[in-house]
C-alpha cells in the first residue's frame, strides 16, 4: 500500500489522493512516467520529485522518513512493505506514583519469535534486540510505551511506529486493547479481565514471594498482549484498505496463530481478580 499512498507529499491531502486515484495515477511509477499535461495537480515536478525521494528512501529500508511523514492514522500504509521487519511491543511497569514508576516486564513479538525481558534478569538486553527491527506496532506506544522506554534505558528509538490506538479510532473502535480485542472477536486466552491493573498486582506479588507461577502469569499476559497486535494490525490494515480502491490486490490473510510461551497460573488469575474487584469495589 505505501507505493499507492500519495498523502505523505506535502499539500496532498486525502481529497488530492482519491482524484490522483480516480483518475489511474495508482502507483508512483504512474506519476513518474505520466506526462506533466495528465497530471491533475499544477506542479508535476514537485509531484514527481517528491515520488523519486520516495521511491529512494523505500529502496533504502527508510521506514522513519514516511512515518514522520504520514498521520498518525494513515501509519498503517507502512505495514506490508516493512512487515519482515516488525516488531510487537507492549511493557508492564510497576505503576508507583509520583513519578517512581519503572519497567516490570516487555514482550516482544515479530511474528515468528517471542522475546522477553524481566527487571534482573535481562532488561538490558532489550536495546539490542529491537534494534534488529525497522518498525515498532503498539496500542496506545507513542503516548506510553515509547516514551517510558526512552526515558527509563535513556535513548531515543529510531524506530517508524504504527500506534493501533490511532488506525483503530479512525475505524470507529475504541475502549483500550482489550476493548478493541473484543469487537474484533479475539481471545484472551484464559486472561479475560485481566488489566495493567493487574499486571502491577502480579509484580508486586513476584517481587514480594519470587513465586515463579506469578511470574509465568504476568509474562503470559504481557506477551499475549504483544502477539495479539499482530491479528490487530492484520485486521485494522485489512479494514483500512476498505477505503481504498486496492482491497482486492492487497487485501492480507490472516496470521498464523501465535504460540504463547507462558502459560498464566488459573488459581494467581483469580486471586489477581479478587483483589482488583475488591480494590475497586
């Protein structure tokens, strides 16, 4: 889908795109070959000038140069062109007040692998891992899991980003992930109102009995979350191109069903529920 999108272009905005569309400019080879008198904007030049830098900065794996350049909610046009290079993320923090907060536990999934990382085990080896991917897919990242991992390792990640929470509302589906997850028919796996209230309780309990049973719970539900992006930007890519001409050619198949490494404690869910259900009863 990148190589139809023309909204990246300054002054092209979503009305420029459909006429470029309509009238058969459907790819950027189209511009780039077309005679400036077809064109149905004033400046050719700037037009195919603008698709050349393009057509260079994809050839050089540049995600970052349309991420900074597309709308928060048009991030989804990067997906199919960069997929092999994605990453899923999703964090778990302690949730300490005033500003005391720090990082629990991140999952990371890239569809054929599941990563991991746990405060004293191997946090710090988080950096290096993510920087093998070109792409970073979140729920609600751009606003919390981006900048909490920036300021906590103290880096910036150069990373395009796909923020779902975004693609998604411009869809009409809001209410958080799990919300989301709901309307869109996918399973929670045994960890149905299960929240990152809860994941605060299991790391407080982990932290405080280094039960390993409350550990595998909360890693079951921080990894669930981030392999379940992946049917979620599927999906959102899928709907999305509803309002394009190109759902017929470049509609995806769903993914193939994720193998969740953890597997969450059934009698640590349920003491977790009661506490959040007595906490905010």
């Amino acid at each position: 889908m990148l190589k139809n999108t023309f909204c990246h272009i300054p002054g092209i905005g979503a009305k420029s795109e459909r006429r470029l569309w309509a009238q058969g400019f459907r790819h950027w080879e189209d511009v780039v070959g077309a005679a400036a008198e077809t064109l149905p904007l004033k400046n050719d030049y700037f037009l195919k000038n603008h698709i050349t830098e393009s057509m260079e900065q994809l050839t050089e794996g540049n995600s970052k140069f349309f991420s900074d350049k597309l709308p928060p909610a048009e991030q989804w046009r990067l997906f199919s062109e960069f997929r092999d290079s994605t990453a899923y993320l999703d964090i778990e923090t302690s949730g300490m007040p005033g500003g005391g907060s720090y990082i629990t536990t991140i999952a990371m999934y890239d569809g054929r692998r599941v990563f991991h990382y746990v405060k004293g085990q191997n946090l710090n080896r988080f950096l290096d891992d993510v920087s093998a991917y070109n792409l970073l897919v979140t729920y609600n990242g751009r606003c919390f899991d981006v900048p909490f991992i920036e300021n906590y390792f103290r880096v910036r990640l150069p990373h395009a980003q796909i923020d779902l929470r975004y693609v998604l509302k411009s869809l009409g589906y809001t209410g958080g992930l799990k919300g989301c997850e709901k309307k869109l028919g996918i399973d929670r796996d045994g960890l149905e109102g299960v929240d990152g209230y809860a994941a605060v309780l299991l790391w407080e309990e982990y932290r405080r009995t280094r039960d390993q049973r409350v550990l595998e719970t909360l890693l079951a539900y921080n990894v669930l979350d981030a392999v379940n992006l992946e049917r979620l930007m599927v999906t959102s890519y899928n709907l999305k191109l509803q309002e394009t001409p190109f759902l017929e050619t470049h509609r995806l198949p769903d993914p193939r069903e994720a193998v969740n490494p953890f597997e969450a404690h059934r009698p640590t869910v349920t003491r977790v529920k009661n506490l959040m259900w007595g906490f905010h009863g």
